[in-house]
C-alpha cells in the first residue's frame, strides 16, 4: 500500500488534471478535499462516492483512497497534523470536535452550512497565498470554525430516526452486492418488511435513484475498483457481480462509464 506522509503541521496542495495521478494509497495526517472544478466518483476504504464542484471530503489518517474522474477536475487539498492545532486542542470544546474528524462519515452534508462552508475555505486558500504576519492565526481558526461546522452537520444528520432504516439497506446492499439473489426487489423487501409495491417509491424518495439504478451503478464502481486494483480477469469479474458473461458487463461498463473496461484500465494504471 502507497503511503504519503506530510512533514509539517500544514500545507495546501491542488490537483488539476483530466485523470487522476495517484494508486490507491493512504495518508499519515489528515486532509480536507474541497472539490473546485469538475465531477467524478470518490472511493474512500472501498465505499464509492459521487462528487461534484463545491463538494467536501475528511480524510482521516490511515484512510485508503482514490478518485476517478469524469472529467477534468480541480481539487484543493487541505492537508495537516494534529498538532497545528496544539493550542486549540485544549479547549475541550474543540477536542470534542476534532475526534469527530473519526467518525465513518467522510463526505460531508452541508445542507444549510454549505455557503459558509465555501466562504471560509476561499479565505483559507486566499490566506496561504499571502505571506503576512497574521497568516498562520487566520488560516488556523478559519479551518477551526470548518471543522466545528462540520461536526455539527455531522451531528445533526446521524440523529434524524427516519435515516436508520435506509441506512441498514443500504449496508445490506453493500454486504449481498455480488448476490443477485439477495437482492432482488422480492427478497429485499421482505427482508426490511416493506410491501414490494412501495419499497421502490421509499428507497427513491430516500435515496435520488431508483433501486435498480443504484444497484447497477454501485457495482459497477466496485468493478471498476477491483479492475484497477485487483488482479482479475473481466470474465471472473462478469461472473462474480452476476453478469451473464463478458460482453454483458463490458457493455454496461461502458454505457456507465463511456470508456470500455480495457480503456478505463489503461487511463487509471497504477
């Protein structure tokens, strides 16, 4: 496994390419991701995100990540140690905020917070392009007041009841993805007790997709995954997410992903 460390307390660091430059890897220190420009999905400890401009990722040590672009991309990545923040860490208050950077959460919610949230990171980028006395102190308790959002997003989105029960589908889903089975419309809904009529009505209203939708798009991103960074053929991946047979994956591959298989692998070699 690729390993990147960060030998000060903080740095800023941007991406702009058409392709994403960097194998599956995992960090020593922290990283915020603020998507700039551009659209893709996000693979974070083997869970696919979708991302678009004015998105943010919290990227804790020890995570495992990669992108896949959709198209040219612009990322800044915020990147720093605990111990930047050595001095606010002895609030209680923001020691209670910072170990919320622990939680599974790692694409951030930002509902109403979402144009504060945009404000203060163009003043963090701003700021690091200056070379001024008050820099270090605006920079750090502008990221502070990020966090501090963050966490209580956070907090207000894992307390809602009516998030359990699509939550538990969607890590029933994520546990029976190669089992075509398990997963049919039928099977799911009588494992969740919810009539089959209505099960695609409330798995759309909860999720934006439709669960057919979701289902083929999920695992493809898996596939896409594991063809990059994992050493099987396109046959045994066919037969292990439930395809009748090569040509039937390579096909939706593409449709998804408007790349065959062998051209997606060639432009995201590790």
């Amino acid at each position: 496994m690729h390993i990147r460390n960060l030998t000060q307390k903080f740095d800023i660091a941007y991406v702009i390419k058409n392709e994403w430059h960097l194998p599956v890897h995992k960090h020593t220190h922290y990283e915020l991701q603020y998507i700039m420009r551009g659209k893709g999905q996000h693979m974070i400890n083997n869970r696919s995100y979708p991302y678009q401009k004015g998105d943010l990722f919290v990227l804790a040590p020890q995570d495992t990540h990669f992108f896949v672009f959709e198209e040219k991309c612009v990322i800044c990545i915020i990147k720093f140690h605990e111990g930047f923040f050595q001095d606010l860490l002895l609030d209680a208050d923001f020691k209670q905020v910072f170990t919320r950077l622990s939680s599974p959460h790692r694409k951030m919610d930002l509902a109403s917070s979402r144009d504060h949230i945009i404000q203060l990171m163009n003043l963090i980028i701003a700021e690091h392009r200056k070379e001024n006395s008050y820099q270090n102190i605006i920079i750090k308790n502008a990221l502070a007041l990020v966090l501090s959002i963050m966490a209580k997003e956070t907090d207000q989105n894992t307390v809602k009841p009516k998030d359990d029960k699509i939550q538990t589908i969607l890590n029933y889903i994520d546990q029976h993805i190669t089992n075509k089975q398990s997963l049919s419309l039928q099977n799911i809904a009588d494992t969740f007790h919810i009539s089959k009529t209505y099960f695609n009505q409330y798995f759309s209203k909860a999720t934006g997709s439709s669960y057919k939708k979701y289902i083929q798009e999920y695992a493809l991103k898996l596939i896409a995954y594991q063809l990059i960074h994992r050493d099987k053929t396109l046959s045994q991946l066919a037969d292990e997410f439930g395809y009748t047979d090569e040509s039937h994956l390579s096909n939706a591959f593409k449709a998804h992903f408007q790349q065959t298989p062998s051209a997606f692998k060639k432009a995201n070699r590790v």
